[in-house]
C-alpha cells in the first residue's frame, strides 16, 4: 500500500506556523502542472486566516487554518469529479512533504480565491501544521463497495483497499467498483453530499495503488 495513503488523515486543528517557501513552490508547482492538463482553476492561498475565521468554521472545530486550496473549476458534475481526483494529488504531495489537509464542503467561510465566469468554487482543503496528525476513519470492507472475488487479478483488489482509505463526505463511501473482461470501473452508489467529488478521489486511490485506470 502506498504510504502516503496510509498515513494520511484529516486534521482540523492546526498550528500558527507558516508554510516554507520551497513547500510553497512545490505544491504551487503541481497545482500549475494540474491546472494545465485538467481545465481546472485551482489556487493555494497562503497566510490567509479569514476563510476559516467563521462561526460555521468554528462549529466545524477548525482552528488557526491559515492555509487552504481552493478547488475552483467550470460548473458542472465532471468538474467535480475531477476537482476530487486532482485535489487529492495535492493532498497526498502535502502529506509527503510534512503538511496536514482536510477535505472541507460547507463549515468554511468566503475564500480569496478569484472565480472567473462560468466558474464555481468546488470545494476547500485546509492546508498547514497540523496540531494532530489525525484518525483513521472506520471503513467499510471490500464486499460492500465491489464485486471482489478470490479469483479476480490481486492488483484489484490492493486498488480497492486504497480505494477504501480515501476520504470521503461524513466517511459516506457512496461507491460501487465493478470488473468487467478484465477492466475495472467504479459509480456512485446511493444518494449522499458531494458523491461527484468522492468518486474522483476514489478514483485517484484506486488508480495510484492499482496502476490501472477505472472507467
């Protein structure tokens, strides 16, 4: 299993520490390289307090989240799936260079990221120190979000288990993995917050771990 995966968890409280310059330019770098290749918008804003400085913030239990990554992309659902997947790269290099994140839908405040037209902010991922490095979240088990048998390739199955780590809205894990002639593929299953941008990071584990593409 990837490490990064593993060791990843979502932190609300963090520490007034700033970010390092060659962590900025690191992540800064990516988001660029993202941004180019997927149509998206994405923005770090940096030493920016404001966003999180809100009672719905504060009713979320954030703290001193001075950093965020603003997911901002064309209107749309396949915005949203793509926002979750890019934005999860972002996520797991923040985790490989030291940094703390967590995937934030509604408990955040107006953020400084600049929204062109026919554009819409996605989602928000605090970014920063984190005062604790955070929980592994309960998870659901292979059969209840595939079609996994014994005889079906091992590559499936650890691009399941990664699939299982992701993070996902209230821990929902509204997906559903099926394998066809030897392809996977991967749906939303029920009704739940944010699914599109689930499934996109869902995508992004199964296909980090699994080095096969989900349709």
């Amino acid at each position: 299993m990837n490490a990064l995966i593993e060791l990843r968890h979502s932190v609300r409280q963090y520490l007034i520490k700033p970010i390092e310059a060659y962590k900025r330019d690191v992540l800064d770098q990516l988001t660029a390289s993202i941004n180019e290749k997927s149509g998206l918008h994405i923005q770090i804003c940096y030493d920016e307090p404001d966003c999180f400085n809100t009672a719905l913030a504060h009713y979320g239990k954030f703290t001193n989240v001075n950093n965020y990554i603003a997911i901002v992309g064309p209107k749309g659902k396949e915005a949203e799936e793509q926002g979750g997947y890019y934005g999860e790269q972002l996520v797991l290099k923040a985790q490989e260079i030291g940094l703390n994140t967590c995937w934030v839908a509604l408990t955040h405040g107006k953020t400084k990221a600049a929204i062109n037209k026919n554009e819409r902010l996605i989602i928000v991922i605090a970014l920063g120190y984190g005062a604790l490095k955070g929980i592994p979240h309960h998870s659901r088990t292979i059969q209840d979000i595939s079609d996994y048998s014994p005889s079906m390739p091992e590559w499936y199955r650890d691009g399941l288990k990664a699939a299982l780590l992701a993070p996902t809205a209230v821990n929902q894990q509204k997906f559903y993995f099926t394998f066809n002639n030897g392809s996977p593929a991967v749906r939303i299953k029920g009704i739940g917050a944010c699914t599109h941008i689930d499934l996109g990071i869902v995508r992004y584990h199964f296909e980090l771990e699994s080095h096969h593409p989900a349709a």
